[in-house]
C-alpha cells in the first residue's frame, strides 16, 4: 500500500471506536491525595513548565500523527494555530514522505503557523537507519524544528508486514543517530509503552527523552491490523502492551531522561498524574486529530485540558508544576502489580 493511502486510511480508521484499546492506561488506579485547606486562590495556581529549551503554557504537547499529505497539512495547520495560540507543544508525523519524495517535505513546512511553540520532527526508527543523521538533521532543519523523535513501532509493522527485518539495527541506530544529530532527540513508542528494560538501554545514549506511548488509548496494533486484513492477529495483539501509567514508573525509575506520558491522556487530571509519577510533560494524539477539522475545536480541548489541570493542581495544593512533582499517590492493586514485575 502506498504511504500516502495508508496515512489517510490510518487517519479514518483512528476516528472510529475500534481503534482505542478496551484496557486502559491504569491512570484510574492512581488516587492523588485531597488537600482542602489551600494557601492560595484558583488564579495563583501557575502551569508553565520548560522542556527541552523551550516554554509550555502548561505541560502538554501534541504526539506525532500526521505529515507528507495535503490533507495533513490541512488538519496540522489547525493544530499548529491552536497550539500556537495556547502555547504547547505540537510534533508532526513521521517525515518518510519527505525523504521519499522531496516535493513533499512543502506539507511538513508547520513553522510559519506556530513561530514561537516547541515544534517537533518524527521519525521511525526501521526508517532511522536507511539515511544519514545529516540527511535528517538537515530536514529537520528546512522545516524548522526544535527537536527529532524516533518511533519504536515493532508490534505495529508486524502487522503490517510480518516478514518485516531490520529491528536488530535499531538500538545502534538511534544511539549512533543520537551521537551525531544536532537536535535534541526523543524516543516514542507509538501505544504498546515502554518497559523498564528499554528505558534502562537508552538511558545509556545520548538521546535526551523518552515519550512512553503506552497502552490504554489508540492501539496502532488493532489499526494496522484492520487496514491489512490481519483479523486474527488484531483480536490476539489489540489490547497488547504495558499501561501507560506502569510505563510512566518504569522509565522513572530506569533513567534520568526527560519523560513524556503519552498513550489514553484523555483529560487535565491524567495530565496532573503523570507529572505527579515523574513525568516532564504529558501528550495526546487522537484527541486531538479528532478535532483538527478546525481550529477553533483544537483550541476548546486544549482550554478544557488545562481547565482541568489547574482544578486538580488547586485540589491536591499543587500551586505550580514543581510542587507537582513531590506530591504523594496512592497505588491500586492492579498497578502495583505491574510495576513489581
Ligand atoms: C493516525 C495516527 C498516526 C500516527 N502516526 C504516528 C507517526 O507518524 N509517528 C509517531 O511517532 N507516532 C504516530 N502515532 C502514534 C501517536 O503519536 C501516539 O503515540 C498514539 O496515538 C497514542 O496516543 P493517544 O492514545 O493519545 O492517541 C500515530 C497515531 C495515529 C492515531
């Protein structure tokens, strides 16, 4: 199937039910813990937060979805705007139409909709190792991004191709990619989550942050596995993977890396969790190609997410995103299974 084909039939196909997981990211399982008698008002609390170099009005960011097509622009340039105008974050999708095709690289070029904003490049990590860290620094660098993210994506085109090689290169790949780029460099998975052990192998690169993309929203499984006709493996892969709030802890706990919860983060309060168990920023990605139709729909999530951040930092006493991060929680039973492991 062609890339162009494949990116709009992923796109229809993430608007529907099927394509969320029936699990979920666990984020119920953590209790924050009540806090009444506050010292300041609802408009004291500040959510602003610094990653990587650049400002967030509060911590959350857009994952990569989509990029290369006319379509895709289309819906990122809303995004752009509406993330521009609320002062998030916003990553493209994957540039492998653009290294395949030059002229294409014209529907990546985001920057002039959200000149100041943390703008994000995306790359897989099979494609990684198929070109230079110049040849992607340097597209990196005509779209004007501020930094490149590698996805991890193993079970994902395993549905599309289960004879698919090449996945043994990888960790060399983007250690090497690391080494050499001139961009902060982020590793995602794309909704199966990180694991401890891998948080751990790349703790000891150069990467600078890991983007969990954990199980508990979209599953790329159960997409890929309907857009390639591979029924039967959807029904045994689709609910596969490690909850996004258990990958959130594992990768904590391996490494020092700047942390991105991303997987099912459907609300504020999922926001102010993930910064509670160590994140740096949360990010989502359905939710919001769901409402990138238009701009003004983009810009009345991102100020309901924020609404509820600022409520649950008000009602745990959180009154900024540091204070945040020494709150106490309390794990159910499900979770601490996860993370004892
Ligand atoms: C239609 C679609 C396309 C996606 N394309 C990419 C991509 O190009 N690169 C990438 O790293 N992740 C990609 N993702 C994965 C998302 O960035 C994210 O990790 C995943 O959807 C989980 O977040 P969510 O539960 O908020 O949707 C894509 C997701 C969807 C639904």
């Amino acid at each position: 199937m062609k890339t162009e084909k494949r990116k709009d039939l992923h796109l229809k196909t993430a608007m529907k039910k099927e394509s969320q997981f029936r699990k979920t990211s666990l984020f119920e399982e953590i209790e924050l813990i009540h806090n009444p008698l506050l010292d300041c008002e609802l408009t004291e609390i500040k959510t602003q937060t610094t990653f990587l170099g650049k400002k967030f009005s509060f911590p959350l960011c857009i994952r990569p979805i989509t990029g290369g097509t006319k379509k895709s622009f289309e819906l990122n340039k809303n995004i752009a705007l509406a993330c521009e105008k609320k002062g998030i974050g916003f990553a493209l999708g994957s540039m492998r139409a653009g290294l395949e095709n030059k002229s294409k690289i014209e529907f990546f070029k985001l920057r002039k909709y959200c000149p100041s904003i943390f703008l994000e490049a995306n790359i897989g990590a099979l494609e990684l190792a198929k070109h230079s860290a110049k040849k992607i620094d340097d597209f990196a660098e005509e779209i004007q991004a501020d930094a490149v993210s590698v996805h991890l994506n193993s079970a994902q085109e395993l549905m599309q191709n289960s004879k698919t090689k090449g996945f043994s290169e990888v960790f060399n790949s983007i250690k090497n990619f690391a080494e050499q780029s001139n961009f902060p460099v982020i590793v995602k998975e794309v909704g199966n989550g990180i694991s401890f052990e891998t948080a751990k192998k790349l703790d000891s690169t150069k990467i600078n942050a890991i983007d969990v993309a954990g199980r508990g929203g979209t599953s790329f499984v159960k997409i890929d596995s309907i857009l390639h006709g591979k029924k039967r493996l959807g029904e045994v892969f689709g609910e596969f993977g490690i909850p996004t709030a258990a990958s959130v802890l594992f990768t904590k706990k391996a490494s020092k890396k700047k942390i991105i919860a991303s997987g099912g983060i459907r609300n504020g309060l999922d926001v102010c969790k993930s910064l509670v168990l160590g994140a740096d920023l949360a990010g989502i990605a359905v939710p919001a190609i769901r409402n990138a139709g238009n701009e003004k729909s983009v810009e009345n999530l991102l100020d309901s997410f924020k609404e509820e951040l600022v409520i649950s930092m008000f009602l745990i006493g959180a009154r900024n995103t540091e204070e945040l991060k020494h709150k106490k929680f309390v794990l159910q039973d499900n979770l601490r299974e996860w993370i004892n492991a």
